[in-house]
C-alpha cells in the first residue's frame, strides 16, 4: 500500500489493559527478571522432570538478554505477533492502544525518551531527537531543547523544530474536533515555540517533575508540519516519518511492513532489513505462530500457561524475559449506590484481601504478580513493603485484617451484603481475579456475584454508573506516578475515574504534591495521599500488579523488556542471530 493510500480500520484492544514470589516492591532502577519459565519437578501437573530439566536449561543457556560482547548482525526480517485485528488508527497522537504503537512506531521518532539500553529504568530519559536533555531555566518552568540537524523524514524533507513544535502542539492543544487521548497530562505547559529551525522551548505554568515523563511518552510521534498544515487528521490513515525504518505495506487484518531506513540518523541502526507485524486476536494463533517458528515475539504479554507451553516445546530455542508491568487490577466502588457510600464498608472490601499469601498462587495462572500500593512498584515513588503494611488491605495479619473487616461491616449495618461484581469479558486477568476476589469476600460474610459483560458494555455501565463494584485495570504507556494517580481523582478532575465522588480534600493533597520538587518531600506527601484514598476513604482498592510475560526465539537479540509493552517499540536495536 502507498503511503497516501486509505486503509480501512477495525477496532483494537484496548492500551489501558495490559507477581517473583516474594512481596517486595522492586527498587528503584532494579533491573527486570529474566528467566526460563518452566515450574519446577514438583509443580503444576502436566510437567515432566524432563519436560522441568528442558526448561531449567533454557534458563541456563538462553534465558537472558544479548551479552555486552556479542557483536550485533545486521540483516534478516523480523516477524513479530500484534494481539489486535488492525489498530483504530495510525495516529498514536489520538489514540492510546498498543495496536497503534506497536504497528507504527518503528515508522517515527519522538523528541526524548526512555533509555532504549535501559527500558527498566523509566526514569532514564535520552535524547532521541534532541542533541541533549537540558537543564530547565526560570526556576524550573523553561525547557529549552536543541534539535538535530541531520534528520530526514522519509519523503526527504528536513526535519526542523518546526515539525516538532507543530507535533506538540497538536498533542498539548488539540484544536476543536481534533482528540488527543493523553493533552491532560499536559496541564502544566502554557506555550510551545520554535524561535529558529534547531530550538524548541516549552514554557510552564509550573515546574513539576511530571512534565519531562509526559514529554517522553511513546505514543508523542513527530509528524511534519507542512502535512499538519494542510490536514491534521491526515496521519489517522497515512503513515510518513524519520524513524529506523520506511514504512512498506499494510493489509487491514492481516500485516504492516517495514524496510530499514539506510539514511536513518543514528548511525549503524537499525540492524533489520525489515519486519513484518502480523495481527492476530486469538492466543492460540499467537501462540503457535512462535512455536512453527512463522513469528518470532509478541511485545505485548503471554500469560504463564503459554509461556510454559512455549518452553516446555521449544527449550532452547526459547528465551523468557519478565518483569513487573505498570497496569494494575485495582476495584472501583460506586459511591452513588449504597451502602458504597459507607468509607467502612468500602474499608472492609480491601481489608478482606489477602494479598500476601494468595499473590504466588494467582501468578502461577494470570498475569498478577506484584503486591504494591497505588503507586507502580519499580518507581521511587512507590511505597515500600514496611510502609505499605500499614495500610488497611496490606495488613501482615490477615486474620486481624478480617476481624476489623467484620466490625466496620456490623457498625454500618452491611453484614452479610450481597452486591454485584461488574467485569470484563477477557480472561486474562480479569476473571481470575474476579473469582479469586469473591472467594476473598466471602470470608466475611459477603455475597458477590460477577456480572461478566464485553468490553463495550463494560464501559459503558462504568460510564453511566450501571453497577455497586467494579474491576478495573489502569495502566499507562510511561510510568509517570504524579500522573497516573490521577485515576484516583474525583471524576471533576480525572475523566476516567467512575467511582462518583467528589472529594476537594483528595485534590488538595494531589495538587500540592504535583507542584512539589523536593523529591523527598514529594515522597512523603505520596504516602499521605495513599493512605487517605487507599486506607482512610478507600476510594479505590489496589488488588495486584500485573506481570508481563515475553517469550520469544532465542535467535532475536537486543530485545530489554520494559515496565510498559509501550516503550521501546521502535525495533532498531532488534537483530537477529541466524
């Protein structure tokens, strides 16, 4: 297909879905875990010893990232699984699915980003575009970027920072009729400017260390301005820009294609020839697709059956690597529908869960993993175990947990409720939690049925305020804590929150934190803003973290996982060693 072609669109899944078995939130900057997945001689049925013993050497040999020595090929084409049957658009300024990402980012480049060396620290942000990270003036509200002068988009134009002010301010301020998903994590920008063809400068309403990981967002692609000028909405079904590779075909539901750019401006990148992005909604397909060899990965997740299939087939020839994922399972009461009204008996749902000792169990079949707090777990943000036992849900004493749980219940005059569970259709995770939640709340005395409905329905009772509890998933494509609470926030400040409150308290702890700099100052007012909405108001309920799982062929080199199957997506550091 040309590039000026019109495809046709289909709808995608979802970006906002996405547990080692100790409980410990992971350190700041710790690097992922990578390793052979097969359980050991005594585990889950269906396992050999010898089936075990293939598994354990897939972990020995192969089950982690190219060695610092070994000597990139270039060459060859990748063949890669995308979980979706075409992506809603190509325009990853409107949309926030992984379908769009993962189909078109290989295409782009973006201003600055995560460390493509070091994806599992998010908090390594590089230069893409840039010439380097500046230090920002007038006390924090003035960042001033230099942009390189030896990029071209693919068309031959020259890229200046023209191209990239016009692609930010389209983001930032979308005009009428036009959407942009993520122009809220913006509230702090006040003006974008290109005083001359190598400059960029954001002006802030206020310094807030929130700003430089929204700049770095995956889905922020530089489009050119001329095109810009004359259609805004023309990169929704076209595709041109100055990433690793040119864009080469796209057939709705089936592939995308790509050829390496040999003018791209980091030299010696990409080390492909090409790929080809297959969509495929059904796992199985996915699945065996890497076992017959006709694709090599899927960026996005498996859950741990497919990853034990896939190793237990392959050995060798598989490579595992995991790490824990910035999306949660969190549950939302509906304030609006009693007794849910009650602080007490929202306190008592997370107070009946046994996070602790049932996370190792559920991890062995969904994609949970990760005991943390409202904050992802791999931030410096983010609570640590000892403070994390503090709060109501996270008790050590599951026992005196649910003894408390029973007395708020009995002082509200809501023993032995009985509500509704409203879920999503999709197995994974959300209707093993589900299961696993009613078990958990049954032990006090409650009656939980699950209301199971697709994803349409789904957001559209949570929309309209159709249920007493829901489960939900959030997650975000960077990990940006001082923007990603903001699901927690009362509906007249975050769009997407559906627990029907209003609470100027909450929005008073959040906005002096998000104005904060002091980063330990910051920390410590992150630790009163979830106790009050976790513990004190238990507005939302934090369940588990999810667990992201990437089996793929051992012959696919450069691959480092990342908290988010958002980062890092645009295949110039993949090779292939065959």
């Amino acid at each position: 297909m040309k590039k000026s072609q019109t495809p046709s669109f289909r709808g995608a899944g979802a970006a906002r879905e996405p547990g080692t078995h100790e409980q410990r939130p992971l350190n700041a900057g710790q690097k992922p875990v990578f390793m052979g997945s097969g359980p050991g001689p005594s585990g889950r049925p269906g396992m050999t010893i010898k089936s075990w013993l293939i598994a354990a050497l897939a972990l020995a040999l192969g089950a982690l990232p190219a060695a610092a020595d070994e000597e990139p090929k270039h060459g060859g084409s990748l063949n890669y699984m995308i979980p979706a049957d075409a992506p809603p658009s190509f325009d990853g300024h409107r949309e926030s699915t992984f379908a769009t990402v993962h189909s078109v980012a290989p295409f782009y480049s973006v201003l600055i980003r995560v460390n493509p060396e070091n994806p599992a620290n998010t908090t390594d942000l590089v230069c893409d575009l840039c010439t380097g990270m500046p230090q920002p003036t007038d006390n924090g509200k003035t960042y001033t970027f230099k942009i390189r002068q030896d990029v071209k988009f693919h068309d031959g134009s020259l890229l200046t920072a023209a191209d990239v002010a016009a692609s930010y301010n389209k983001i930032v301020f979308p005009a009428n009729g036009q959407l942009s998903a993520r122009s809220s994590n913006y509230m702090m920008v006040d003006s974008i400017e290109a005083p001359d063809p190598s400059t960029v400068v954001f002006h802030l309403k206020f310094a807030t260390s929130a700003f430089l990981p929204a700049l770095a967002d995956p889905f922020n692609f530089i489009y050119e301005k001329a095109i810009l000028d004359k259609d805004p909405r023309w990169y929704e079904k076209n595709i041109l820009g100055s990433g690793p590779f040119k864009f080469a075909g796209y057939e709705t539901g089936q592939s995308i294609k790509g050829e390496r750019d040999p003018n791209y401006y980091h030299k010696g990148l990409p080390y492909l020839d090409g790929f080809t992005g297959i969509y495929a909604e059904k796992q199985a397909v996915r699945v065996e697709a890497i076992r017959s060899d006709r694709a090599a990965i899927e960026f996005r997740s498996m859950p741990p059956a497919a990853r034990d299939e896939l190793v237990k087939a392959l050995g060798d020839k598989i490579t595992v690597q995991e790490s824990d994922w910035n999306v949660a399972s969190a549950v939302t009461p509906n304030h609006k529908k009693k007794p849910f009204d009650d602080p007490r008996v929202r306190r008592a749902l997370t107070l009946a869960i046994d996070r602790w000792q049932s996370a190792p169990a559920i991890s062995k079949i969904a994609i949970v993993k990760t005991v943390g707090g409202i904050v992802f777990p791999g931030s410096p943000l983010a609570a640590n175990k000892e403070e994390l036992e503090q709060l109501a849900g996270f008790w050590p004493d599951i026992e005196k947990s649910r003894a408390e749980a029973r007395r708020l219940l009995k002082e509200a005059g809501a023993e032995g409720l009985s509500f509704e569970l409203l879920n999503r259709n999709v197995d994974q995770p959300f209707k093993y939690v589900a299961t696993w939640l009613i078990d958990e709340w049954s032990k006090i005395g409650l009656h939980v049925k699950q209301r199971v409905v697709p994803t349409g329905p789904w957001f559209e009772a949570m929309r309209n305020g159709d249920f007493d509890v829901v489960l939900e998933a959030p997650g975000h494509g960077m990990v940006n804590p001082l923007l990603d609470l903001q699901k927690a926030l009362p509906a007249t400040v975050a769009s997407e929150n559906y627990g029907n409150y209003d609470d100027p308290q909450e929005v008073a702890i959040y906005d002096k934190m998000l104005h904060e700099t002091d980063p330990a100052r910051q920390r410590q007012q992150m630790r009163e803003f979830e106790k009050y909405v976790l513990d004190d108001q238990a507005h939302m309920l934090w369940v588990l973290w999810w667990h992201r799982v990437v089996p793929y062929r051992s012959y696919v080199k450069g691959f480092k996982i990342a908290p988010t199957h958002f980062i890092n997506q645009d295949l110039a550091q993949i090779w292939l060693d065959k």
